[in-house]
C-alpha cells in the first residue's frame, strides 16, 4: 500500500484516503500561527498588581517579583524562537506531507502553545523545583516530537529528498535533540542551587550554546557537498 501511495504522480492529487501532497503552504501558516500566538501570550503574565498607580508602579517595578517575571517572560520568548528556527529548517527539507507527518507536527504544536502556562508556573514557583521541572518537561516533549517529526520525514514517510547527504541528516537529528536532552539533565540539577540561582536555570545555558557547537563543528567538517534546498528539484 506505501509504494502505491509514494508512486502517484506528482502532477495530480493523492485519493483522499491516502492524505498525501506537496503544497505545505497551510501545515506552515498553521504553525508560524501558533508559534506568534504563544509569543503574544507570553506578555499576559507580565501584569501590575491590581490597585497600583503613580508612584507604586515605579515601586513594583523595581522589585523581585517583577525581575523574575520578566525574566520567564524574555527566557521562553527566546526558547520559542529556537524552536521555530528548527521547525523552519527542518521543512526546508522536507517536499512533501502526510497523514503521520500532519499529526506528529500537530502534537509538536501542543507543546507550543502550552509555553504561556508553562512559563507562569516557571515564574509562580520562585526556586521551587517544579517550576523548572514543568517548564523542563515541556521542552523535551517539544524536542522529542519535532526529533521523530525529522525521523520520520527522513526515513519511513520518504517526505524529504532523496538525493539529501547523510551528514545533513545527522546534522538535522542532533540539532532536534540536542534541546530535550539538555533540558532533561535540568531536571535533577533543579533539587540544588547557586547563589539563590536554581542549578537547572543554569543547565538551559547548554540549549542556546551547544547548537552552536554543532554548527561549528559542522562548518568545520568541509565543504558542502551538496545544493541547498531551494536548488533540490
């Protein structure tokens, strides 16, 4: 039944039961949708305290509890832009959808959109370890799903091209889990603490360095050896 599915000519649609095709247009509005609206929400847990004015606005804004929500606030912003730049990549390569695909992006996206809750908890917790360990297991949950999203693309749905090199493959797949696993091992980091900082806060540094790592590492390995993307037929 998959081959017959995959040998359907590209020039006409799939059947409907099969729910296979090229135009990604909407599975991305959909997303860059989601991803803006969390974005958006994110400032609702930035509020003033009901009552205050004049010189009690200047008064609140100097205080802890105004730097740590600020704090969460600019913290997810950030993490939900790296998961959009690796959603955005990722579809670069890939030509095609299906059902599977379709859903898997579907749960990735639920992660998502839960960000605004997860980062009230995150602030409402202080140095609580459930804050960290909530908003941490929101973020594996993100990476694990957009990790088998690629593995599926890449490998058993054949959604990407064909003619796409290995190393960008494995480029692609530790890019995806480098994310939860970090956030994984702030998980038990988050039951300590520095200088009144939670150890786990500490640990998602290595979200935003290690990539980078691995991008150096890849610029590193020589040069190309095949098009980008936007050349691939």
């Amino acid at each position: 039944m998959e081959d017959d599915e995959r040998s359907i000519s590209p020039d006409l649609p799939a059947p409907p039961w099969i729910f296979r095709g090229r135009d990604l247009s909407r599975i991305l509005s959909l997303s860059d949708g989601v991803f803006a609206f969390a974005m958006t929400l994110l400032v609702l847990g930035l509020v003033l305290p009901i009552g205050a004015k004049g010189g009690a606005v200047a008064a609140y804004l100097q205080t802890q509890t105004f730097a740590s929500a600020m704090y969460a606030y600019i913290l997810t912003f950030f993490v939900i832009g790296l998961w959009w730049q690796s959603h955005h990549l990722i579809f670069g390569y890939i030509q095609q959808y299906d059902r599977v695909l379709v859903r898997v992006n579907s749960v990735f996206l639920v992660t998502i959109a839960i960000l605004p809750f997860a980062t009230i908890v995150l602030n409402a917790a202080g140095n609580a370890p459930v804050g960290v360990g909530f908003f941490a297991v929101n973020q594996i949950a993100a990476g694990l799903s957009l990790a088998l999203l690629w593995r599926y693309a890449s490998g058993s749905g054949h959604l990407v091209h064909e003619k796409i090199p290995e190393s960008w493959r494995s480029y692609l797949s530790r890019i995806t889990m480098v994310t939860p696993v970090v956030f994984a091992l702030s998980i038990p980091a988050a039951f300590w603490s520095f200088q009144g900082v939670n150890a786990g806060e500490i640990v998602w540094l290595g979200a935003f360095v290690f990539p980078m790592a691995i991008r150096h590492q890849a610029r590193s390995g020589g040069p190309p050896t095949a098009v980008s993307p936007a050349a691939l037929p």
